[in-house]
C-alpha cells in the first residue's frame, strides 16, 4: 500500500533488496508525518546500512520503506 501525493526526495540505500532511508533524521521526520496521517506511533528504526519506518495499522505490525518516491510497505 502507498502513502502519501509528497515525494521522498532524501538519500536512499538498498538494504535486501528494499529501498530505505539512508539517515536517520530523514526517516524519524518521515516515521513523525506517517505517524499523524494512520493515528498510530511509529518509530525509525535501523535495518542493515539503512532505516525502516516501523508501526502498528489496525493491530498489524508493518514495516514502511521507500519505492519510486512512495512510502510503501515491506515484508
């Protein structure tokens, strides 16, 4: 599922083959605007050499990183 009309237009790495934040003040400003629009916490956290935004949508943990400019989750 995407997220979001506003481009991501920070620095990324590919970790396992996903696209994510390369720092981690990029994805806590992201992980704070995700926050807001689902009504749930959710935290940057560190996966590899990059940072993943993880949360809680209707009881399900996800996991958000980046694909072509979208916020999107991951497996």
């Amino acid at each position: 599922m995407t997220l979001f009309a506003l481009p991501v237009f920070d620095a990324t790495v590919i970790v396992e083959g996903n696209e994510l934040f390369k720092g981690q003040g990029s994805a806590t400003q992201w992980a704070q605007r995700l926050a807001v629009e689902i009504g749930s916490v959710v935290i940057a956290r560190k996966i590899g050499n990059g940072w993943a935004l993880c949360g809680s949508v209707d009881g399900v943990d996800c996991v958000w990183g980046i694909y072509g400019q979208r916020l999107k989750r991951i497996g």
